[in-house]
C-alpha cells in the first residue's frame, strides 16, 4: 500500500504541517426512516468510566498529568447487542474553569484512523479557550491504535510496497502489480484483524459515540469534528439527531460523494491548491502545473537519489507534493523541495512523504493507514476495475496533469479484492429535529474541497445544517482565521449561532 489521498484523509496532517502539533517541515444498514432502531441497537447499559494516569501511545509519549484515560465497553456487533464486545480507548482533560463548565466536548481530527488519543494532548493548546468550560475527550474510533485496532502489514512489507509499486501504472506489468497490491493488502487485513474488520465501519463508530456520551454524563453530544470527523458526526446526527447538542464540523467531507467522487472532488481540490500556490509564488499556474507534471514523468522514469538507501520514485513523489498543500504556512517548504527535485535530491520530497505515510526514522510505519483503509473499504460499496479506474484517466488528467492520474487508479487500488462488503454508496447525514450544526468550509481546501461544505449543510436539512464560509487556504480553518475560531468559540461556548452563509475572509 501507498498513500493515498482520500476524502477527509488527514486533517492531523494539516495540524502537523501548521505547527499546532509537533511538526515535520522542517526536518450503514440505517436507512432514512430508520433511526430509532439504530439507536436502541447502540444502547447498551451506561458504564462507569474508571480515569486513570495515561500511558505512552505506540511510538508516542506519555501525555501530561493533567491528562486521564479510560476504556468504554461497546459491542463488537451491534446486531448482537449482548454478545462480544471490544474497549474504546479515551483520554480527557477536564474544563479549567470547574465553576462555569458546560460538559464535556467529544474530538475527531479526521483519518479516518487518526488516534485521538495521540494527537488530542499534542493538539490541546490550540482549544484552551473551549477547555476553560468544556472537558476535551477524545478517542480511538473502533478499528484504530488502542480500540481493537486494525493491523495489515509488517514494516518490511510496508516499505517494499512503497518503494516498488508504481501507483499511475504505465504498463500491463504494473498494473497487475498495482491490483495485486491492493488484494495482497486486504488479505493481510483479513488474517490479522479478520475478528473486527466487518465491523469498523462509520456507522458503528456513531454508535459507539453515543455510547460515550452517556458514559460522560452528557444529555447531547457536544463534538468537534475535523475532516473525516464530519462524516462521522453527519452520521451521529442521523441516528440520534435527537442527541445532538452544540456540534462544529470543520474541512467537510461532501455526503452526497460515491467513492469515484470523492476521488473526482480531491482532483479539483488539490489541482486548486496546487494553482493558489503557483500563484503565491508569481508563477503562471498552467506553466507550473506543466512544469511539475514533466518532473513527475521524469521521476517515473528514474527515480531520484535521497542520500540514503531509499529513492524517491513518483508515487512518493506525489506523495511529497500532497502533504505541503494541507497548509499554507507549508508552502516554502513545498518550494524547496520540489527546486531540490529539480536539481536531482529527492530527499525533502522523501521525508514529506515519509510524514504522510507514518513512517519514523527508524523506519516504523504506524497503522493510521491500514485503519483508514479498512473503515473506508468497509463504509463504501464500490468496487471499481481497473479498466474503470481506465476509463476515467482522460477526464482526471483533465482536471489535473498532477494528481488526476494517482486519484483515477487509487479508485481501483484501494479496496481491490477487500475481504468484507462495503456498507452504502455515500453516508447518510440527514437529521431532521437536530439542533443546529455549524459546518465551516474553507475556499482553498485541497483534501475536503469546499463545494461538500454547503452540500453537508443542506443534507443536515433546514434549520439544522448553519454553514460558514472561509476564504482562505488549508484543510480545516479553525486556529488559523481568527474570524472562524471567534465564531465557533462563541458558538460552543454561548450558544451564539451565526447566520447560514457567513463568511470570514
């Protein structure tokens, strides 16, 4: 497996990339109709959460003293409501403010397969303001890190495919290969995480939200969602709209997409990015699109040197290119790499990429991406061939020279041969009786465009979906426009709902 820009894939990327985390530049059976029974099928008896001192994450560091952990009881198969069930790691920080505080607010930076409970402490002091009144919890949705998390590949096989599989195939080898990889990888998902890998789908992790909002005590959910975190709050707000309470959905993921539209939205996401930038840095963006997408047919043909033992082939190089774009503030960086690639060092190019990918130093690759694949694969139904990911290439290419390609044969690529059916073609977020939602999109978003903002809005339904615009650049606005961050803070903190269509510039 490679990485793969999917819909709502990595707004922890975008908090890497601006700094409000480490940073790496430098170096569903719920139809319509049908939400009572989903809700009564997620019900289990409220538990007791027992807090405790934290432990270090897989390949992270312990989180302060300030912060506590505990585990929830959900059903594996809520079919089978008394049947096995599976633990839902949390970690919260309680309100600041004990004497003014409203409940808790439950996290989802996206992913899917973000680990909440990694990034919330290293994410935390750019919601102090919420934390004066709010606890902020978060958590690993089902499928991920420390929840029965999903586990596909060994490093060494992980590496081997990305150094070796090529993902716009140019031959009848390589696509083979290409096709192969794909089944190879949900064969290795299916052996060892066969137990839970039906069962890792949005619909499920909804359910398991509402089983933690009781377990906190809260009437409503209060909830925070980034990237694919709106559509895992479009869909709570589907099945318990009657348990929504103060709900922000930011850098949306567009509700009304089938996979091949996701993968058609990202095309003309990123291709916009990539043309505000060129533009950002006094280029004629047609000359410079053209420019990189000779670079990437040359690295095709011979991938760079890095100054280690690794070469930088087009895949990552596409790869390299993606991750600067999840911000603005990332742009030099980009600008450095792609003159180093130029100059023949695919270095810079190689450790982007290496950060999207999850791979350290020391060449561990965590399992984000395994977990983002198998909730994906188990959400949606299609199945796309090659010969289909084929016939779209005239009209990706189109749309862009860079990145249409990739996005075309990663629609065949990603859940080829995937060893458990795929739920619905698109999510169901409507939610009448819910209170109002604020869902905030940004004009220069590369990874949830726009456009699935407004369409969020008006699946959630009149009076319930408020949508905010930002003009601007960067998955996700929150932090950085402090018009956005005011709004939502006022929203969550005094009830203050700002009128559909407001726009921060």
């Amino acid at each position: 497996m490679v990485a793969h820009a999917r819909a709502g894939a990595l707004a922890t990327a975008a908090l890497l990339l601006t700094g409000v985390l480490a940073g790496c530049e430098d170096g569903t059976d719920d139809k319509p109709g049908k939400r009572a029974d989903g809700g009564a099928a997620s019900s289990p008896a409220s538990q007791r959460l027992d807090w405790a001192r934290c432990e270090a994450p897989e390949g992270g560091e312990e989180p302060g003293s300030e912060w506590r952990c505990a585990t929830v009881k959900v059903p594996l198969d809520y079919a089978k409501p008394k049947g096995e069930t599976i633990g839902i790691a949390l970690i919260r920080k309680e309100a600041t403010d004990q004497s003014k505080r409203l409940g808790s607010m439950l996290f989802n930076f996206g992913g899917p397969g973000g680990s909440g409970v990694s990034i919330l402490p290293r994410a935390a002091a750019g919601y102090a303001t919420l934390n004066s009144r709010y606890d902020l919890v978060g958590f690993d949705p089902r499928g991920v890190a420390q929840s029965a998390g999903v586990r596909c590949r060994d490093d060494k096989a992980q590496e081997k495919a990305y150094q070796s599989v090529d993902m716009t195939p140019d031959t009848a080898a390589e696509e083979a290969a290409f096709m192969k990889d794909g089944a190879d990888f949900g064969a290795g998902c299916a052996r060892l995480s066969g137990k839970v890998l039906p069962y890792v789908g949005t619909t499920n992790a909804a359910r398991d939200m509402d089983v933690i909002r009781r377990a906190l005590g809260d009437g409503k959910l209060t909830y925070f969602g980034m990237s694919y975190g709106t559509e895992l709050g479009g869909t709570y707000a589907h099945l318990f709209p009657e348990h929504v309470g103060r709900t922000v959905l930011d850098a949306v993921v567009d509700p009304t997409a089938d996979s091949t539209g996701h993968a058609r939205n990202q095309a003309t996401g990123f291709q916009r990015a990539l043309e505000n930038y060129l533009e950002d840095r006094g280029q004629d963006p047609e000359a410079g699109t053209r420019r990189i997408a000779a670079l990437l047919k040359r690295i095709d043909a011979e991938p760079l040197p890095t100054g280690t033992d690794r070469a930088l082939n087009e895949s990552l190089a596409i790869t390299g290119i993606v991750t600067p774009l999840y911000s603005q503030d990332s742009w030099p960086t980009l600008t450095r790499a792609l003159d180093a690639a130029e100059d023949g060092d695919g270095a810079l190019l190689l450790q982007l990429a290496d950060s999207y990918n999850g791979r350290d130093e020391n060449g561990h690759y965590d399992t984000q991406n395994h977990s983002q694949r198998a909730i994906s694969c188990a959400d949606g139904k299609a199945r796309p061939t090659a010969a289909e990911a084929k016939a779209l290439l005239p009209e990706f290419e189109k749309l862009s020279p860079v990145f249409g390609p990739f996005l075309a044969w990663d629609t065949a690529g990603w859940c080829s041969g995937w060893p458990v059916e795929g739920e619905h073609d698109h999510p169901e977020a409507s939610a009448p009786g819910a209170g109002p939602i604020l869902v905030v999109g940004t004009t220069g978003d590369p990874a949830t465009p726009y456009e699935g903002a407004r369409r969020m809005a008006d699946e959630l339904g009149e009076g319930v979906g408020v949508l905010l615009s930002n003009k601007g650049e960067g998955h996700g606005a929150y932090g950085g426009n402090s018009c956005v961050t005011s709004t939502v803070d006022s929203y969550f903190l005094d009830g203050k709902v700002p009128a559909d269509g407001t726009t921060c510039s």
